[in-house]
C-alpha cells in the first residue's frame, strides 16, 4: 500500500504540472487557432507513463538493495546513525576512509578538528541509456549527483556518526523525480565499510593480544629455563657437602643443613614467574653464606650495606644469589687466603643499583665470570625489564671484580607477583 501511494504521489504532481504547461501551450499564437488538445493529450500519457514506469523501477530496485519497502527506504534521502567503539579520532579517521573509497566518490571535504565530512558522488545509470531520452520527464532535470554529509559526535571512548546521503537538490525535487535507490545503496555501503573496517580492528587486537600471550608464555617458559639452570648445581654441592660431615664432622653436618633448610624455606615458596624482594633474597643469599662458611670457614668474609628502606624493593628471584656464587666460586674460593664480599645497595632518582663486589682473582686469573651464571643473569634481566635494566660487571680495585645489577623504579614486567 505504502508503495502505491508513492507511485500516485509523483504521478499526481506531474499531471497537474504537464496539465499546467499544457494549458500555457495551448493560449500562446502557434496553437492558439489549432485543435491541440488531443496532442496534449497523448503527451501528457506518455509522460505519465514515463513517471509510473521510472518509479516502479525506483521501488524494485529499493527492494532488492534493503529486502523489504517502508518510508525509510523509499526515500531519495537516507539517514543513518552509526555507533563506533572507538574514540572520536579514530571513529572519523574510519569514516573518512569509508566515504572516499567509494565508487564514484569526488570532492571530498574534511575536517578533523571540527570531525565532518562532505563529498560528492558521481550517481551511476543503473539501466544504461535511456531509449526515449529527453521525453523522459525524470530526465528533465538533468543527470544529478548525490551528495554525503557526515559528523561525529564523541562520547564516553566511542564516536557517533550521523550519516546523510542524499540528491544535489533541493527537498522539493522529492516530489518529482526518483533517485534509483543511489543514495540507499550509498548508506548501505559506507555502512558495511565501516562495520568492515570495525572487525578488521578487532581481528588484528585479538591477533596481536594471542601473540603477546604467546610470547609471554615464551618468555616464562625461557625465564623458567634459566631459573632452573641456577638453583641445582648448589643443592647437589651442598648435600655432597653435608653427606661428606655426616661421616667427618656431625655437629658441622647439622649446621650445614640446618641452614639449608633455612635457605629452602626462603626459596620454594616463590613460584619461578614471580617477583621476590631484596629482603628475601638477602635471607636466602645469608643462608647461602652460612653454608659456604661452613666450607671455607675464615677464608669467607662478608659486609653487607642495605638500607632497610629497599628491602622492599621488588627484584628477581636467585639473582643476587647468582652474584654471590660467582664472587666465592671465580673469585674467592680459588684465592688462598679467601677474601671478602661485599653487598651493596643504593637508590637513585628511584631506580636502584645493586653491587656483589670482591676481592678475589679478578679478571686476569678468573677469566672474569664469564661462565651461565652472569649470562643467565643478563638474559634474565633482558626478558623481564627490556634495556631499562643492565648488568655491569667491573674490577675491582686493587683486586677482584665487581658486579651490578641496576633496576628500574617501575616498569612492566614479565615475571608478576602473585
């Protein structure tokens, strides 16, 4: 029923404007004294029929675009409110793409600051040449262009566009002519593009979210690796240690495992992926010592410099350790006299420097504590904080090396803390 209203709407219209100009034709001195009513006449059908015939086709062809004929579709003129999950900026820059990949697309118009678009559109002969050409009343006004205006209201992270396609003419040009459902096609098109482009977006954030979860669990799975290359050497050391006591030295036995115990229990309570403080580890390096001293008895030496104020400080697991077992196995141990380590640490600007420092071999006998241990630490410190943490390892003077780790105040990590 809509639809038939629609048709009749232009066919009346055009029969009171032919009839207009017929009865204007018929007063002026060329058909003033001829019988020029039955010319009219056959004229005006015509181009009635004409009407009818372009606005059936305007209809079949909304029909086939949109699926189903109300006053929305119908119309020569199109609205559209599309909602964007993406801030303003980034919602136009997706409309902008839309409206000048466009067929036919020109004289495109934007302005970011004020987030509005204007183009035109060069609109297409759906049916080719048209056989009666210029007695085609719908011709009359020429072959127009449509025309698209577009805005983006933000909001709340999202962007709302309002979306406007229609005829390079004025409302009233409605009444007369049709538009062959090129501006509908228009809105449906820019329509699709976006939503396109919105699950394109989505599609690469999940893409690149699996990736970084993926590597994350790369990094774990290496850090893990890394971890569990450190701890073991010194358990099976110790327990040969303390099975060898067993049999010599009983009492010293029970002291070694005593304070492997200790050690222990400053140790399996962390998970591998996670974070330790300096705190901790400065309790399960002390266990350590404990140990060595055990084994090398007044050759091993130690000084500690923490402030209490740090002991907080959030730091990877087994690395100050690692740096304690490199200063006793390539520094201390091989010495005569043994020696002493140092543990230092200080703050700067928040970021922290952490020393082991001893004064064994160093370099030139020791070969500088080149071996896992240190390297382990580097890659470790590599997968964790990127370039914001670094391992520098130096002489001591007069002798022996020291090694320090400097880490960053705050900064995303891989290991977390559970």
């Amino acid at each position: 029923m809509k639809s038939f209203f629609f048709v009749f709407r232009l066919v009346v219209f055009w029969f009171f404007v032919l009839l207009f100009v017929a009865l204007m034709l018929a007063n002026t001195a060329p058909f003033r004294h001829h019988d020029a009513a039955p010319t009219f006449i056959l004229l005006i059908f015509i181009a009635l029929m004409l009407v009818v015939t372009g606005a059936v086709s305007h209809l079949r062809r909304v029909r086939l675009i949109a699926g189903h004929l109300d006053d929305s579709t119908m119309g020569n003129r199109q609205r559209r409110q599309i909602e964007i999950p993406f801030e303003a900026g980034e919602a136009f820059d997706l409309l902008d793409a839309a409206i000048r990949e466009l067929p036919r697309s020109e004289d495109v118009e934007s302005a970011r600051d004020s987030l509005q678009v204007r183009a035109k559109v060069q609109r297409p002969k759906p049916y080719g040449h048209h056989p009666l050409g210029r007695l085609d009343p719908s011709r009359w006004f020429g072959h127009l262009r449509n025309q698209i205006f577009a805005t983006v209201t933000p909001g709340d992270g999202t962007g709302s566009v309002t979306l406007i396609c229609e005829p390079e003419a004025g409302a009233w040009s409605d009444w007369f002519r049709v538009d062959d459902g090129t501006n509908l096609e228009n809105a449906e098109a820019i329509t699709r593009a976006i939503t396109r482009r919105i699950a394109e977006k989505r599609r690469n954030e999940q893409m690149r979210a699996r990736q970084t979860e993926t590597e994350k669990e790369r990094t774990v799975a290496r850090l893990n690796l890394l971890h569990a290359q450190v701890e073991p050497h010194f358990l099976y050391n110790t327990l040969a240690s303390a099975q060898y006591l067993t049999r010599t030295d009983p009492q010293q036995a029970d002291h070694m495992l005593g304070h492997l115990i200790h050690y222990l229990r400053h140790s399996l309570p962390q998970r591998d992926d996670a974070l330790s403080t300096l705190g901790d580890e400065l309790e399960r390096t002390s266990a350590y010592l404990e140990i060595m001293r055990l084994r090398m008895g007044p050759r091993l030496a130690l000084q500690i410099d923490v402030p209490d104020t740090l002991r907080a400080f959030a730091i990877p697991p087994m690395m100050l350790q690692t740096l304690v077992e490199n200063a006793i196995k390539h520094g201390l141990e091989p010495k005569p006299g043994g020696g002493t380590v140092w543990i230092l640490a200080r703050q700067d600007d928040g970021a922290i420097a952490i020393t082991v420092a001893d004064d064994g071999r160093g370099f030139n006998e020791a070969g500088g504590g080149t071996g896992i241990g240190l390297k382990n630490v580097r890659e470790r410190l590599r997968l964790i904080y990127g370039a914001e943490a670094s391992l520098s390892v130096v002489s001591n003077a007069p002798e022996g090396v020291a090694a320090t780790i400097t880490l960053p105040p705050r900064s995303t990590t891989t290991e977390t803390v559970s």
